[in-house]
C-alpha cells in the first residue's frame, strides 16, 4: 500500500501544479522542470543539483531550498527514503523566513516529505510528527484534510482508533471527490476496528463508487485492499475475488508495492497456486529492491560526482584570479590562510586534547567500576573468611577478567542499527571542506553479520576516514556499500594526494591489512590512478 499512501500525500501538494516553482529560475532549474514535467526524475535529480550549486553561488536561499525540496521528493517517489530525509533536512536550512508565505508553502511540502519518507520506513511516530509540523505551514483548507487523513491512517496503523476517528472526521470535510473518498473510507476502517459490531460496508462501497467514477487508479486500490481485508475473516471468496481486482488493477498502472501487497493476500487465500503466486511475488519483490537500490546508489553519486566537477571548477577560478592578483595579493592571501591554519591547528589540537581527557576520565571510571571494585571484593572476602574456597575464589576474579575484557570491546550506541553507525561515522567527517557521500548503506546489507566482524569492519572504516583527515587533503570522499553473491563489496574513494604503494604500511592503515584478513577478506589498495586513492573490500556475507 505504499504506493497509494504515496499517491494520496503528494496528491496535496500537486493537485494545482506538479512541482515547486521558484521566482528567478535559472538554466538547470528550468532543465529539470522540463525533465520532471516528461517523467524523467533521474535527469531532473541532476539538473536540480546542479540548479542548487548556482543558487548557491548567488546565495539565493530560496533557491537551493526548492532545488533540494524537489531533489527529496524524487528520492521518495523512488524509494529512497534514507536520502529523501537527508536532502529534506538539508533544504530546512535555507528555509528559515518561516513568515513569509513562499517559505510557509515550500517547508509544508518539505516536512510532508518526511513524513511520507518515515511513513514508508513504518516509523509511524516520527512521520506523525512531521505530518503535524507540516500542519503549521499549510495555508489551503483542502490541503489540510489530506493531511488530517494521513495522521488518521497512521493512527490506525498505530492502533489509537479514538484519536484517528477525531483526525478523519476533520478529513471528510474535503470538497475534493478523491480526498473525499479516502477520507470515508478510512473512517469506516477506524469506526469498525474500534467497534466491531458497526458495519462499515455502505461507506466501504461508496468511497468505490466515488473513486469508480472519477476513475481514481490509487483510490480503487485501496478501495479492493479494504474490502479484501475486511472479507477476510467472513467471506474468503469474496476477499479474494477482491485482491485480485486489486492485483489486475495494480498491473494496469505500474504499481509493483500494490501488486505485492494482493500477492500476499491471495496467497494465503489461494493455497492450490501457491507456487505460481509465490513465484510472481518474489520476482516482483525481487526486481521493485533491486531497482530501489540502484536508484538509492545512482543519487548518492550524482550528487558526489557533481559536487567533485564543481569544487574543481571553483579551483581554476581560484588559480586564475591568484595570478591576476599580483604578488601583493598572493603574499596577504598567504599570510592569511597560515594564520587561520595556525589558529585551527591549536584549536583542533586543544579540542583533541580534551577528547581525550574526557575518553581517559571515562574509560578511568569504568575501569575503577569493573575492575578495581570486583578485585577489593574479592580480596575482603579472602581477608574476611575464614574457610578460603579456593575454587570459588578463581571463578570470582575469572568474572571480574572477563568484564574487564569486554571494556576493550565498548563502543557508542551499540543499540543503534549498524548501517546508522555507518552513516553516522563517515557523516561525522563531513564539514566546510570535506563533503562525504554513502550510496547502498542499507539495513539489508548488515543480515546475517556477526557483531566482531561489524567491528573490525567499523574500525577499518574508521582508520580510512581519519587517514584522509590527516593526509590525503580530499574534499570529496564516498563510500559504496553492495552485497554481491556471497560477499560484501565496500568501495572507498577520494580525491586527495593519494598514498604511495611502499608507504602504505607506514601509517595509520598498517592495520586495516590485518584486521581485514582476520574475517576472511580481502583488501586492495588502487594507489596508481590519475588522483586520490580508492580501496576495495571484501569479505563474506555469513
């Protein structure tokens, strides 16, 4: 249902125009409306970058926050949701004159993304929560019963009947016949799972007719959902006769979530083809993540490979006006950026210092706790008892050693999925001139890792990232994640110095070797290429 759900969000904000327009457009702004207005959403994700970095040039706030706007909704639509988020986040930050009625309309739209974004990820509490701040911004009645029938749905989903029929009965006030029609349909749903004994069907079927006459794909979707759902348990003819209107329907306009989702329910409706049935969902499963992922892979390197052409143009331009500045110019340039350079490094360096008083302090207390305060109890039992058991005595301190150990293997937010550690670590390097980028970093690729290995795996990351901090001078650094066959690729690569094939195990990478090796991986360090330097590894899956 994901599609539908999807149909009916961004329904709110389309119903008069396709997409944001901003007022001074400039040329790759207007590509990718053309490219957008034909279908084209990869070709428009590009242009819009590349619109983002010339408002950017202009500081036109508004601008590079409409660029990402669009940006983030083509990642959704596409199933994106992690980059959707993420480019949603960013556009906030040009999107600040919460006053003004451009910027109202254009961070309704941006929070309703997110809210659609977390929706689609089943994180129901955050993507109510954006939904809400969405409410804030949206100035048209009509748009706000669309959004009052996405937190009832969500409620549903959620359980809260009570509070989902007060949204949805502020919904069914909609003038619009396909709004309207959710908007009863979905109040059907809570009224009887809030009460068994109401009979929903007469609202059932009217929102079918409505959405039958007005010819409304999405809506007769979810129309056959609810009706195939509802039959369930009463009529198992009747629902299935239902989920395979839904399935025909679901073919007919290209909706491989809603063919999904009648496959399930004839499959357990269906039991004399359920090979058949299996087979057509798992190929359509098979083949909706497969394109996900590529699309996921495809933004994340559009927008580093943009980001890489522009932060080498902006060098040429650099160089240019150096040399038409005269020496006077190049000799204040200079003497500035070593002052700023000196400034940062004893900034930095006092900074590192104070990490790592607060990590010994830390680390001192705990080892205090664990340690110090088992091996003083045990010494007052020893000193206290007069009958020494020597045997219990050695499972004692074998306990306080073995907790002591595990200190070593200690890490932040372990309770964290590992794919967000991943994120999280190589999006800490991230700053004014290091830009970072992860493509293919899903929950999916992790299944079936031991934790040690996700440790040697986060720590070989780790050295790679503080490698380039240190040395390499990148500014454009991405991570590629993929899991192939039996085996999980991880590309590195930047656009720094690069390092030299005999320096290799002189530095902060002597480990990585090892610690690769130690799970049965291989490592290879590209050191002969035109710029920077690119690392391939690979381990197995299981």
């Amino acid at each position: 249902m994901k599609k539908i759900l999807l149909f009916a969000i961004l329904l709110l904000f389309f119903s008069c125009k396709k997409e944001i327009v901003t007022t001074s457009d400039n040329k790759y702004y207007i590509k990718a409306r053309i490219c957008r207005s034909t279908n084209n959403s990869d070709s428009a994700f590009y242009y819009y970058n590349l619109a983002k970095n010339e408002y950017l040039k202009i500081k036109d706030s508004l601008g590079v926050g409409n660029s990402l706007v669009n940006m983030a909704m083509i990642q959704t639509n596409k199933g994106d949701f992690y980059g959707g988020i993420e480019s949603s986040f960013e556009a906030n930050k040009f999107l600040r004159r919460e006053n003004d009625s451009v910027f109202k309309n254009r961070l309704a739209t941006n929070y309703n993304n997110i809210g659609l974004s977390y929706n689609s990820l089943r994180e129901y509490k955050k993507s109510i929560f954006f939904y809400e701040k969405a409410l804030k911004y949206i100035i048209s009645k009509e748009d706000k019963y669309v959004c009052y029938n996405n937190v009832g749905d969500l409620l549903i989903n959620e359980g809260n009947y009570k509070l989902a029929k007060e949204y949805l009965q502020k919904a069914i006030l909609a003038d619009n016949p396909e709004s309207y029609s959710r908007a009863i349909n979905n109040l059907a749903k809570a009224k009887y799972l809030d009460d068994k004994n109401y009979n929903p069907l007469p609202e059932f079927y009217k929102a079918l007719e409505i959405r039958q006459k007005i010819k409304g794909e999405m809506g007769l979707n979810s129309s056959f959902e609810t009706l195939s759902t509802y039959y369930y348990d009463k009529d198992k003819k009747l629902s299935l006769e239902y989920a395979q209107k839904m399935l025909k329907e679901a073919i007919q306009n290209n909706s491989p979530d809603d063919q999904i989702t009648a496959l399930k329910r004839i499959i357990t409706l269906q039991p004399e083809k359920y090979l058949s049935n299996f087979n057509k969902f798992d190929s359509i499963n098979d083949n909706l993540q497969t394109t996900r992922n590529k699309h996921k892979s495809q933004f994340a390197m559009v927008r580093y490979d943009v980001e890489q052409k522009d932060a080498e143009n902006q060098r040429l331009i650099s160089q240019n006006l150096i040399k038409s500045a005269g020496i006077s110019a190049l000799i204040l340039l200079l003497l500035g950026t070593t002052y700023w350079y000196i400034k940062r490094q004893k900034q930095l360096k006092q900074e590192k210092e104070l990490e790592v008083k607060n990590t010994q302090l830390k680390m001192s207390k705990k080892v205090h706790d664990v340690v110090a305060n088992g091996i003083y109890q045990v010494m007052a039992k020893i000193e206290n008892q007069e009958d020494f058991d020597r045997e219990k005595t050695l499972d004692e301190l074998e306990f306080v050693y073995e907790k002591s150990r595990n200190l070593s293997y200690e890490k932040a937010g372990e309770e964290k999925e590992f794919s967000q550690e991943i994120s999280e670590l190589i999006a800490s390097f991230n700053n004014a001139s290091v830009k970072t980028f992860t493509a293919g970093n899903s929950s999916s690729v992790w299944t079936n890792i031991s934790a040690p290995v996700k440790e040697e795996i986060y720590q070989v990351l780790r050295e790679l990232m503080v490698n380039m901090k240190k040395h390499s001078k990148a500014s454009h650094v991405a991570v590629k994640f993929e899991k192939a066959d039996q085996n999980i690729e991880i590309q590195y690569k930047d656009n720094g110095v690069g390092i030299a094939g005999d320096l290799i195990y002189k530095n902060g990478l002597r480990n990585t070797a090892s610690r690769i090796e130690g799970i049965g991986g291989n490592i290879t360090f590209e050191t002969k290429i035109e710029k920077g330097l690119k690392v391939n590894i690979s381990f197995p899956s299981s």
